[in-house]
C-alpha cells in the first residue's frame, strides 16, 4: 500500500493531509494521482465517497504556480453547493500563496470581478456562472492547465452540454483535462473522446453501481399514505442525520412544511431559495444543526456531509444514475449508510428497470402499520436527548476509526481500464427544470 509520499506529493501537502487525519491513499487516489502527474487525459470512474476530489485536487496543488497572473486550473461542477464544498477542501489542502476562487450563480458578480481582477490560481464553479466570466473577458483559460468536469457524465448530459463546450473550447489546447463521476456511462465515454485526447479510462470497480457500504431497501407505499409511512420510517430508524429526495421543487417544499410543523427538525434545499438561503442551509446541516434536509436532485451529486446516516428516496429518482448518486449521500469515506426508496404502484416499473440496469436486488419491505409509526412529538421529545448521546457519539467514534478502517478498502479488489457492465444512460432531458 502507497503513502501519499509514495504518489508524488511533496511534504508541505503530506504534512496538511496528516494534520487532517488523513494519511493513507483511498484505491481511486492511489491509480489517479500518478496518472496525473504524467500528464495523461483521464476518465476516471469511481465509487460514491471514494475520495475522487482529493485524487485531482492533490495533483493540481503541487502542479500549479501560485501567482502566475492566469488561471492554472479550473473545476467545472454542476451545482453551486458542489462548488462551494471543493473550494473549501482545495484551500484546506492549499498553502498561504494559492488564490482559489468559487465561480457560481446567485452570487454577486462584482464581487466575483473584484477577486478576479487578482490574480486567482484554481477556480472552481458551475457553467454558467463560469461562460458569463469568459464572454465579459474576466476569466481567461488560455493559459489553462487543468481542467477538470466532476460529475462529468452529469456535465457532458444536454442540459449542460452547449454551456461546457464553450468552456472546453476556451481553455488552452494544452491543457490536461480530467472527468470524474461514480457513473460513467458508455455512451459519455465516447463523447469524452471528442474533447479530451487519448484518455485513459481508470475504472474503481466493475459495476458503476451504488456504494457497496450502503444498505439499500424499498418500501411499499400509496399516495395517500406516503407521508404517514416516511414518519413511521423516521420514527422507527432514528437517523442522525438524513437526506430526503423529493422529484420537484413544489414538494420539497411541501414535504419541509408538512414536517416542520408535525415538529421534526428540517429545511429544505432546492433550486427556488436565494442563494443566500441555500448557502446557510448547507452550513447549518454540516454542523448537524438539523436532521433532516429536504432536497430536490441539487443534492444529489457530490455533496459529502459527515454524519448523514441516511437517504430517504420520498419520490423514486428518475433513473438508474440519481439513484446511485442520491444513495451515495451517505455511506461514504468507507462508513455505513442507510438508503429506503418508498415505492408506490405507479412506481414499480421504474424500480425494476433501476435494478436491472444496475443489476442489483433491492429488498422489499411493506411500511409498518399506521399505529406503529409513533407520534412524531414522542420523537421531537427525545430526538435531540439521543442525538446527542447516542447516535453523536457514535459519529465522534466513527470519526476517529475511520481513518483506520476507511481506506483499509484500499485493499478492494481494483478492476482498471477493464469494461464494465455497459449499460446505456436514460436519457433525461433539461438540467434541473423544476428542481
Ligand atoms: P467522492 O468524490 O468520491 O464521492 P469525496 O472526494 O467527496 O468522495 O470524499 C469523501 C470523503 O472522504 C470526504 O469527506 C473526504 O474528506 C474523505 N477522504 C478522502 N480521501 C481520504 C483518505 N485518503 N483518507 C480518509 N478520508 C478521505
Ligand atoms: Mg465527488
């Protein structure tokens, strides 16, 4: 097993992964950072949690000049908050002379203008907000040397497609370019080969399937019933913290509303709050100041929040991808995680055809019985009482084995540049129209 030193990273990075806790290479950093520093294109597909950021991150700090007046490297995400998140781990990692700068939407562009006219080393943002920089002439890519699509069979899907041409365009032909996405599938692959030159295909695992860590189960529900069943699913599970995917904006809303007021401890997270409220929303769950985020598929990919011990899909996601990316919320960084989907008859189709494309077998569950999903308030009364004494000090144990255990999965069997189980994308147009 290689340490960091071992990949090519020098001692200022080493000593900073350290003081983290982090000091033994995850599988997906272990094949990518090398390939990295040789200067190949890469598609890289690797498991929800498995430490993708830091496997391009890493790299590009020791690759860059700090100050060199021109952007070096600029990640390419497909929301704001996923943004935000690796502009936060990049300067966790970054020394006192790099500039790193989040690139996004909803915020105030003269303030984005101000920092740009310093001289900035890594931008990280969404499309967009990114294409708005280049056409007034603020942020330049020729003399780019990293460019990076997260999430990329996301960022080459249409809804994002015409927008990330024009950034590829824009950067410099002599850039390195790497995509990363848990879900890769083949028909992206080959379109990635129209923008990027000879890549090397780095593939984790031989399905792109959900994160083996997370306990999957579906839940037989009706219309009616639906919210009755999630209480009871609550109430009975006791997440530390959880995640809830609603299909649209309306019924996140809606769901947020309807548990606040039976006295659950929630928010919501969708495309129809101002950037200011979804900026605080993040902060606030990251510091576990709520139990439950309602969210529409803007968190779906990427966003990694310590202490989420659970996934409820309320409305079933719409293919085989949001339900791996979804799922993948929790479970990560080699932890457990739980992951229900509720089912109703409508969407039993869909379910089937999510399994067979991942081919896998969800197990099958009815809901408990009404009178069996406890009061709400019962909960509330000693929701906070376990969270804090139960399930927190599991977390704070959990935080200091994970170092141990975590990447112990480094000795997972590794399945490089090998085909995986093809299967072609459902297509799924727009980019998140009503989320
Ligand atoms: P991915 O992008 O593959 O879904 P992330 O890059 O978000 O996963 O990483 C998941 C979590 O694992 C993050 O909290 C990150 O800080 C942590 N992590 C990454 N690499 C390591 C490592 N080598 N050792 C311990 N923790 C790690
Ligand atoms: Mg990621």
């Amino acid at each position: 097993m290689n340490d960091f030193k071992q990949l090519g990273l020098g001692k200022h990075i080493t000593e900073r992964l350290l003081k983290e806790g982090i000091s033994v290479p995850t599988p997906v950093q272990e094949s990518a950072i090398p390939k990295v520093f040789e200067g190949t294109d890469l598609i890289v597909q690797a498991m929800t949690g498995s430490g993708k950021t830091l496997s391009f991150i890493l790299p590009i700090l020791e690759g860059i000049q700090p100050g060199a007046q021109e952007i070096q490297a600029l990640v390419v995400t497909p929301t704001r908050e996923l943004a935000l998140q690796i502009t936060e781990e990049t300067k966790r990692f970054s020394g006192p002379n790099v500039n790193v700068l989040a690139v996004y939407g909803g915020q105030d562009v003269e303030k984005q203008l101000k920092k740009l006219e310093k001289s900035v080393d890594i931008a990280i943002g969404t499309p967009g907000r990114i294409l708005d920089h280049l056409r007034r002439g603020t942020l330049k890519l020729e003399k780019l040397r990293f460019l990076i699509l997260d999430e990329a069979d996301q960022m080459l899907h249409i809804g994002f497609l015409s927008e990330v041409e024009k950034i590829i365009e824009s950067s410099s032909p002599e850039r390195q370019t790497l995509l990363f996405s848990a879900t890769m599938p083949e028909g992206v692959r080959k379109l990635a080969k129209k923008y990027i030159k000879n890549p090397e295909y780095l593939q984790l695992e031989s399905t792109q399937g959900p994160a083996k860590s997370v306990k999957q189960t579906a839940v037989y529900t009706t219309d009616r019933t639906k919210l009755g069943d999630l209480k009871g699913i609550i109430n009975e599970q006791r997440p530390f913290m959880a995640v809830i995917f609603c299909r649209t904006k309306r019924r996140a809303e809606k769901l947020a509303d309807q548990l606040t007021a039976e006295g659950y401890s929630c928010a919501e997270l969708h495309g129809d709050l101002s950037q200011a409220k979804r900026e605080k929303v993040m902060q606030r769950f990251r510091k576990a100041e709520f139990q439950l985020l309602v969210a529409t598929d803007i968190a779906a990919r990427g966003l990694d929040v310590e202490g989420v011990t659970h996934v409820i899909n309320y409305d079933i996601p719409l293919d085989a991808q949001s339900y791996v990316h979804r799922i993948g919320r929790t479970g990560r960084a080699g932890m457990g995680g739980v992951a229900i989907t509720l089912i109703s008859q409508k969407d039993k189709d869909l379910l089937v055809s999510i399994e067979k494309e991942l081919q896998i077998t969800i197990n099958k569950k009815s809901a408990l019985p009404n009178e069996k999903a406890v009061d709400s308030r019962d909960i509330s009364d000693n929701k906070d009482k376990d969270r804090k004494h139960g399930d927190k000090r599991k977390l704070d144990k959990n935080r200091k084995s994970r170092q141990k255990t975590a990447f112990a999965s480094a000795s997972r069997k590794k399945n490089i540049s090998k085909r995986p189980s093809e299967k072609k994308s459902s297509s799924r147009s727009g980019r998140y129209g009503n989320r």
